[in-house]
C-alpha cells in the first residue's frame, strides 16, 4: 500500500515514485495481498472521474413498466402497431435482462414468470385487449420508483395519470421525477406515437430512462431496427452531444492508439510538453467509456512554456508551428431538443490532495472491517489493506470520510490556460454544429509559473465545460407532448428544460501528471 508518507499532499514525490516503481507496486500489489496501489494510474484516474457518475452496474436487470389501463388502443393501432410489436418482441426475448410489471387498478404488479415459457405467456399477455381493458395506472408511483431504485427503465404509457377522485390530472406531476433524473447526469429518451381515442388525437410514449453508456436505450433502438420509423424522437438531457478525438480520418482516436491530442511537430514528436506515449500506464491514457484523456508530462510548466515559444518561429512551416496545448477535438451539437449550446470555457483545477483523500476512501470502501460474536465478544477485524482507515471498533475515522469531506481541497488555476473562442465559433458555426473543434491554449500572458500555488501537487485536471446554454422551449414541446385538454406533460417538460440548466457542466476532461 501507498502509505500516507507517499500520500498526494505530496502528490508531486509521490509521482516521481509512481512512474519510478510502477512495476513494483503491481508486484506487490498481486503477491503481498495486503498492498492496494492508489498511485495515479488509468483505473485510479477513472475511478475518480466516474464518481460522481450514477452508471447502472452492468450486471443489473433493466426495468420495463406496461401500462394497462386501456391504452391497448394505442398498442393495437395499425399504423403504429410495429413500434410496439418490436419493442415487446425485444424484452421479451431477453427476459433475463429485465423485471416486467403492468400498470393498472392503482398498483404496479409484476409479470415475470418462473417457469421455461414466461416469455411467450408475457408477451401474450401484452398483446391480449382483454388483459388490457383496466383503469388508472398509477404513472406518478411508477416514476418514483425508477427514480428511487436509480436503474434504467422502459415506460410505456400515455402518462395519463388519475387524481384520488379519478379525474385526469392537469399538474405538471412529473417534474420532480425528470427533474433528479437529469440532476444525476442521466438522460430521458421519449420515442413519441400518435394514435386516436375516438375522435381524440392523442400520444403514446415509450420512454427510455437511461445513464451515459445508453445500454437500455440501444437495446430498445436495436428493437425498432428495420420497422417503419411511425414514431418522433426527443431527447431531455443536458448533455446530449457526443464528443471525440479525430485526425487523418480516423475517428475516435488521435495520430495512433497511444498517441494524444497535445501539439505533435512535424516528425510527431511532443516536443512541448514531452507527454509520455508508450502504451502504458504511465504514459497516455484514454479513460474508457468516459469523456476524459490521461496524460504524464515529463516537462515542467516553465519549460513547457519555454518550448511552446521555440515552436512557434516562423521558419517552422505554418502547419507545425504551435498553437494549442489540446487540439483535434471535435463534438457534435446539432442535437438541440433540450438545449442549444451556445459557448464553452476551460477550468483548471489542482486535484492531488482531492485525489489522495478519494482514494483513501475509496480503499476503505473496498476492504471494509467484519464484525463477528464470539462467545458473547464482539470482534472487529480490519484488513490490513485499510488499517490506517478505521478506529478500533471498526468506524471510518472521520479525516477520511470523502462523502462529507469531499471536493473542499480543490485548488482553481488561473492563468495557465484558455478555451480557443475563435476555433469554436467558426468550426460550430461552419459546421453548424455537427463537428464544432475544441481545442485548450496556453495563456498567452502564463509565464510558467502559477500564481499563488508554488506547491502545487503535480496532478491536474482541465475541463472543457458549459458556459453558455439556452433551453430549447419551441412549439415542438407543445406538439409532442400535449394534446386537447391535457399539457400535464408539456408542462412538466418546460419546468425541466428550465430548471436544469446544463451552464458548468463538464463536456470533456484532461488530467495531467506532472513527472517532475
């Protein structure tokens, strides 16, 4: 284990040490059995970037909820009757991935069968008008209990929820619920069709709740693949862009595999920053499925300035000369449902003693102490892999308690860096939104010393992040989401939209070590 003398308040040793015994940490790491290595490494880095996130584990079922409170009108429609036969088809022939419930008679009951022909008997019973013909599905329970369970979930229904003396409700009930969804970086895909009640045009909405790695949503994508497209598609989100590296054609990768998005001269060598690219974890990394890079510098600031200024001499051809620090970063944001981008900035953090604190946490998470009776004794016994973390009794001492201390060593930068507003504008605005460039500068005004912090850690963090967004409140809500005395939904959509604005969010990140 990395004891707390090679702790990151001292981070900028510690990665000397790191880079300098990488090998021997993952040595005693496997053959000691009590060392736990909380060095800055790839899995490490991601681990903290994610820990924020509110990702579904992989191994856990989806939730699908049906309601059946007769809108079997709607599912029966001939000219929409594909989407629902595509999607039933997909759940239920991937039974084991998800928990089923109908909606009807004021309760959510469960549909899932023990027996070999559960699937057909759902799907059956899917497809049955007569099992279909109830009353008042209980939208409002259904939706806090996907937000209270926190899993990504199918909503099938016309969100068509009854007040206690059974009249429909015209409150926009279901902004809470959308509303923290968001909050925890999650997404809401609405797959809107229309059908009529009679003389009544109406909707009926599949609705995917789902996290950033979108497992759910594509596996309801996949089950609408090849049927007639008789749906509208919105997203509520305030991330909805996607953001990856490209150059020389290749898209979702730099130059090569371990190269990354730092200046290159014309042999491709960083002579600038001198950025480690070896294939290993010391050197570049891309945070898998994140929207995060990690790099090792092994020039300090001041050179790094010093070289930047070397590479920008006019005898170097124009397309060598230095320009940025991070370049070749591209996101599409022509999705404009939810919100229309409309500027980025760049923040600079010093994250080592935040780091160092999450990983002691983190460590202690992972090897919590067993409490066990023997004869009448209370016994507590605390892995050695998280000794330092725990009193006596087994309680987490309070210094390394992340959850409530958390984010107040964070240490902002300035100076040292600045957003390309130029690059931005003119690629967003070429491109109108499908291929916007990003790129990082050096401060023109840094002079490779920063201000204020001359013991910083040697680990950084520079986000690309929101500045600037408007929602996107157009008469396309009304459209999708209402329909002759009822807006419930509409409405609910509008407060969302209003109320979660993405202004600070964090679109891209680069975490630098500095191998000083």
């Amino acid at each position: 284990m990395l004891n707390k003398s090679l702790g990151l308040s001292k981070v900028g040793s510690s990665l000397a040490i790191f880079f300098a015994s990488i090998s021997l940490v993952g040595a005693l790491s496997s053959c000691g059995g009590n060392k736990v290595d909380m060095g800055p490494n790839p899995q490490n880095i991601q681990a903290y970037y994610e820990k924020d996130s509110q990702r579904m584990p992989s191994e856990g079922k989806w939730a699908a909820y049906f309601d059946f409170s007769g809108v079997y009108i709607a599912y029966e429609d001939p000219t929409t009757a594909q989407t629902f036969n595509g999607i039933t088809q997909k759940v239920t022939g991937s039974l084991n991935n998800y928990d089923l419930y109908s909606l009807a008679n004021e309760k959510i009951e469960k549909l899932n069968g023990e027996d070999l022909h559960s699937a057909a008997n759902i799907f059956a019973q899917l497809h049955n008008p007569a099992a279909q013909g109830q009353l008042y599905a209980p939208i409002e329970k259904t939706l806090k209990k996907i937000v209270d369970e926190n899993r990504s979930a199918l909503l099938v229904t016309d969100y068509e929820e009854y007040t206690p003396g059974h009249q429909i409700y015209q409150q926009a009930y279901a902004t809470p619920y959308f509303e923290e969804w968001l909050k925890r970086g999650k997404d809401i895909t609405f797959f809107v069709t229309d059908y009529k009640e009679g003389t009544l045009d109406k909707h009926l909405y599949y609705t995917v709740f789902d996290d950033e790695n979108h497992r759910l949503l594509k596996e309801i994508e996949d089950g609408l693949q090849g049927k007639a497209q008789n749906y509208k598609r919105f997203t509520l989100s305030m991330h909805n862009y996607t953001v990856m590296p490209k150059k020389g054609g290749m898209s979702g990768a730099y130059a090569g595999p371990c190269i990354g998005g730092t200046y290159h001269d014309e042999n491709g060598d960083d002579v600038v920053t001198g950025s480690i690219e070896n294939g290993k974890d010391d050197g570049f990394n891309f945070l898998q499925g994140s929207r995060a890079e990690l790099y090792t510098f092994d020039e300090d600031w001041a050179a790094i300035v010093e070289n930047a200024r070397g590479q920008e001499e006019e005898e170097i051809p124009l397309q060598y000369r230095f320009r940025h620090l991070f370049q070749n970063l591209f996101a599409d944001f022509s999705n404009v449902d939810s919100y229309q981008i409309k500027g980025l900035a760049v923040r600079m953090t010093d994250i080592g003693k935040d780091f160092e604190l999450y990983m002691n946490w983190h460590t202690a998470m992972q090897y919590k102490p067993k409490t066990t009776v023997v004869e009448g004794e209370k016994q507590v016994d605390i892995p050695s892999e998280s000794s330092e973390f725990y009193d006596e009794q087994g309680q987490l001492l309070p210094e390394f308690d992340y959850v409530k201390l958390g984010g107040r060593s964070i240490s902002d930068i300035q100076g040292v860096v600045a957003f390309d507003q130029g690059l931005f504008a003119q690629t967003f605005a070429k491109t109108k939104g499908h291929e916007a460039e990003l790129a990082v500068d050096l401060n023109p005004q840094f002079g490779g010393v920063i201000a204020g912090n001359e013991e910083t850690s040697g680990l950084y963090r520079i986000d690309i992040v929101v500045a600037n967004a408007e929602p996107n409140l157009g008469s396309q809500i009304d459209s999708l989401f209402s329909w002759s005395g009822n807006n419930c939904l509409s409405s609910a959509v509008r407060n969302v939209l209003q109320h979660c604005n993405p202004q600070g969010s964090c679109v891209y990140s680069y975490f630098i070590r500095m191998n000083q």
